[in-house]
C-alpha cells in the first residue's frame, strides 16, 4: 500500500552537474505532476504527465529542465547544468484520473547546489 | 501572479481553542479548493476538500467554508491539539491544460500550545 515515493530525498550537486529526481507514483495512478517549493513560498506547479505523454509543461524552465513519465518505471525530472536557484524542494504528486480528486504527495527531493 | 494567497504566516493558538485559517483566490474558475497540511521534510498530506458547488465540508474536527461571491475560504479546527502545529496549505484547482494543476497559497504556520 505504498504512497507516492520519490529517491533521492536529498541530493547534492555542483553548478554544472545533472540533477535526476524520480518519482513512483501511487500503484494504479496513471497521472503525475511535479511541483517546486521555493524557501518561505508555496508549491509551484512545473508539469503534468500522463503514461509516455507530456500534457502541460507550462510550469517548467524551458530551457535545461526536462521530465518523462516512461510506460514502465517512475516519472524522471531532469535539470541540467544546474545553478544555485535551482535549489529548492521537488515534490511529485500523483492521481488516479484526470478529475478533481486529491492528489497524494511524495516527501520531495530536496535539492541543493554547491 | 499569486492566484490563491494567504495572508497570515502564522497563527498561534491554545490547545482546545478554534484554530481559523483563511484563503483568498482571485480566479473565479477555479472550482475545486483544497488544505493540505505539511511538516518539516515531509510532503503534503491531504486533509479536505471542497467543491465550489459546496459552501461547507465537515470531517471531524475539521470543516472548510467557501464564500464564492468573496473568493474566500477558511479551514476550522476545532477543538485545536498540539499535534495540529504545522504548515496548512490552502490549494485550489480547475480544468485546465494542465489538467487539475494546484495552485498553492504560501502556507500558514500553526502552532497549538499547550
């Protein structure tokens, strides 16, 4: 009966490097989105992903970020070349349907850079 | 643009006492709100919802109250218990491209003393 997972729950990068966050979804969830938090602000919205298929992501750094949400295996956020604003907490959240139900958090992937 | 705000950062109150936090939207489509409740390096976790065609939702000690004309909606405790201090998300949503992305008010912090 797992929740949302997301791995790592804590990185550290140098500026220039790859971030790779992943995310599993609630069994059976076929809906992710991901979020960014910011220190002292609310969640953002970067993207939202269905099975092999990028629906919006209006929300999300055109350039150096990217995300995939393969038919098998978790959802990936990729950020490359990373700089310091890029440090915040990532969190993924997922959801049964495309409706208006709650969506279920993972505890986020907090991200730093050196 | 902060569609959803929340004005207060904090509020402290004694364990037994109501605890009142407000949310104010500016988009009038939005027709799904939401309070998630958050602890330090931890994700969101939902606690109620309400739909816009709703003006009060109840589950236990807690209830939410949405006033559409005024764009506003207050999340009840009652009575208050020092495992209640925490971060409260107020969160709102509608069909959209990206499916039913949230929207996040920057949190009120809790605290309930004993």
């Amino acid at each position: 009966n797992a929740g949302v997972m997301q791995n790592p729950r804590h990185l550290v990068r140098r500026r220039g490097q790859e971030a790779r966050l992943r995310c599993s979804p609630v069994k059976g969830h076929s809906h992710v989105y991901w979020y960014r938090q910011l220190p002292e602000e609310g969640l953002k919205f970067m993207v939202y992903l269905q099975k092999e298929n990028i629906i919006d992501e209006s929300g999300m750094p055109k350039e150096r970020f990217s995300a995939e949400f393969p038919k098998e295996g978790p959802s990936i956020l990729r950020i490359q070349q990373v700089v310091r604003g890029d440090s915040a907490a990532y969190f993924c959240a997922s959801s049964l349907a495309d409706s208006n139900q709650p969506q279920h958090f993972g505890d986020g992937t907090r991200l730093s850079i050196l | 643009d902060q569609q959803v705000k929340q004005n207060s950062p904090s509020l402290s109150v004694q364990e037994g006492r109501i605890s009142i936090l407000n949310c104010d939207y500016t988009n009038s489509m939005f027709d799904y709100f939401l309070w998630y409740k958050k602890y330090p390096a931890e994700g969101p976790t939902f606690l109620i919802s309400i739909s816009s065609i709703k003006d009060k939702n109840e589950d236990g000690r807690f209830t939410v109250f949405l006033n559409k004309s005024a764009k506003h909606l207050s999340l009840h405790i009652v009575p208050s218990q020092p495992g209640d201090s925490a971060v409260y998300f107020c969160a709102a949503s509608a069909r959209s491209n990206s499916g039913y992305a949230l929207n996040f008010g920057k949190g009120t912090s809790l605290l309930v003393t004993p």
